[in-house]
C-alpha cells in the first residue's frame, strides 16, 4: 500500500514537473528586478556567477563528474557559458537596471527559437519548414507591437532595450555554439566551466564599469539565494530530470508560456501593467513560437 501510494506521489509529480519549471524560470526575471535595487547589474552577476562556480565545482569534486578530456573541447564550453550566461544574463539585468519592464525583457528574449529556427539552417543545415518562417514572422511582429507600445509610453531606454536584444542574440548564438561544439558535455563540470569563465568576464567589466557597491539588504541576500540555488542550479537540474524522463515534449511547449507569467507575476509584484496592443503582440508571440516549435 505505501508502495502504491509512493509511486502515486512520483506519478503526479512527474506530471506538475514541467509547469513547476517554467514558473521557476520565470522568477528570474522577477528576482533580477527585486535585487538590482541594491547592487549594479554587472556587479549583481559577477557575485551570482562565483556562488554557482563554487558550488557546481563543488558537486562535480563530490560527485567525480568527468572533465572535458581536451583543452579545446574546455575552450568550445567556455565560449558557449559566455554567450549564454554572460551575454544573455548580462543584457537582460542590465535591460532590467534601465527601467524596462521584466516582462517585456522575459518576451524579447523569448522569441530565441524563434531566432535559433531563422540560424538554424543557414548555420547548421537544418531545414526550415513553411509554417516555421510563418511562426517566425508572427512572433516578431508581436515583439514589435509590444516594444512599441512601451517605446510610445516611454518606458525604458533605448539603452535598455538594446541590451535584451543582445541578450537575445547572445542566447541563440549560444545555444548554436554549444550544439555545434559542445555534444556530450557534461552537465556538472560543463557548467562548473561555464559560469567560471562567465564569473572572470564580469570580474574584468564590472570594476571597469561601476562602483560595486552592494546594499547587503534582506532584499538583496533573498534575490542572490534565489538566482543561485533555484534558478542557476535548481532549474536547470530540473529541466534535464524532465528530458531524462521522457518529459521533455512538455517543456518544450510549457517554456514559451514564460514571458506571458512572467508578465503576470510582474503585475503582481511590481505593478507592471500591459496596454491592449502589448498584451495583443504577446499572445501573437506566444503563438508564433508554438507554432515553430509544432512544425519543429
């Protein structure tokens, strides 16, 4: 009987498994918007990239992960942890820290497999569909019609907005790099690598660039606890638990609903409110990527 009811418990877990990770996911959008308050973006970062370095490096020690067997192979991960982590990361709270609302961050750097689909066959060879090019087209009008909205309003820099363009091209150039270069990495010490080369890159930029001054406020420590353990870690484990068990179908689709929770968690919070043209450019978004994906 205690068996069964284990295996219940395993069964409905495994099934909220996947909505679990893209409400975690979204949270990092929220938690760059709730700790930038008190320390610089870069600064911000370059704290959050040393505690996850330390603390990957530590579980790959522990658990005898294995390392790349070539430098070169350590160089490919390297390069690929500074696209998606210090390109991406690095836009997307700096896009936060000039005023622009994390959910239209969240949306602008959503539509990268909208991007990654428009690369793919010309970088990779992969063959784009039809009904990929018509999802491709309707997720960037939708972007359009959001970022103008807040452009008319006022809302954000065009510094800012900028920076989560670069944080989308620098996550879908990633994420090309490492499928192309980094085949049969190992999670725990590809990371551990990953976010040491992007903790040297923010060591270098942020005292170049700001004051480094850090509020160690309630606040503050709360929002890098978070970014660390939940999201740097904590997410990402979750996200290939779900693809080792089969799952990974569901995330696919369950992922392009973040920008849209991450908007209402933002409302919810901060007070970030949509107009009828945003709000219409999102579900335009949203459905454009599904369709990519679908076609995919």
């Amino acid at each position: 009987m205690a068996q069964q009811v284990a295996g219940e418990v395993r069964s409905d877990w495994v099934r909220v498994m996947p909505a679990v990770f893209v409400l975690l996911w979204s949270t990092g959008f929220i938690g760059a918007k709730f700790g930038l308050p008190y320390a610089e973006p870069f600064t911000f970062l370059l704290l959050r990239m040393l505690a996850v370095a330390a603390l990957l490096g530590l579980v790959a020690l522990v658990t005898r992960a294995p390392w790349p067997r070539s430098w070169r192979l350590a160089g490919h991960i390297a390069v690929a942890g500074l696209l998606v982590h210090a390109v991406y990361l690095g836009g997307v709270f700096f896009a936060i820290s000039q005023k622009v609302p994390a959910g239209i961050t969240s949306l602008i750097v959503g539509i990268q497999p909208l991007l990654t689909a428009a690369l793919s066959g010309w970088l990779l060879g992969e063959r784009v569909s039809a009904r990929q090019w018509g999802g491709l087209l309707l997720g960037l009008v939708g972007v359009g019609l959001v970022v103008s909205e807040k452009i008319t309003a006022g809302t954000g820099s065009a510094f800012g907005l900028g920076a989560a363009v670069a944080a989308l091209v620098g996550i879908t150039l990633g994420t090309l790099y490492q499928k192309r270069h980094c085949t049969g990495m190992d999670l725990r010490t590809g990371a551990t690598i990953q976010y040491a080369a992007t903790a040297v890159a923010f060591a270098v930029i942020a005292p170049l660039t700001e004051s480094m001054r850090v509020q160690w406020t309630g606040e503050f420590v709360f929002a890098l606890t978070w970014l660390t353990l939940v999201l740097s870690v904590g997410a990402i484990f979750l996200l290939f638990a779900l693809i080792r068990r089969g799952a990974a179908a569901r995330v696919a689709s369950l992922f392009y609903l973040t920008p849209p929770v991450t908007a209402v968690v933002a409302w919810a919070m901060f007070d970030e409110r949509l107009g009828a043209v945003a709000l219409a450019g999102m579900a335009m978004t949203v459905v454009g990527v599904a369709l990519v994906n679908r076609s995919a």
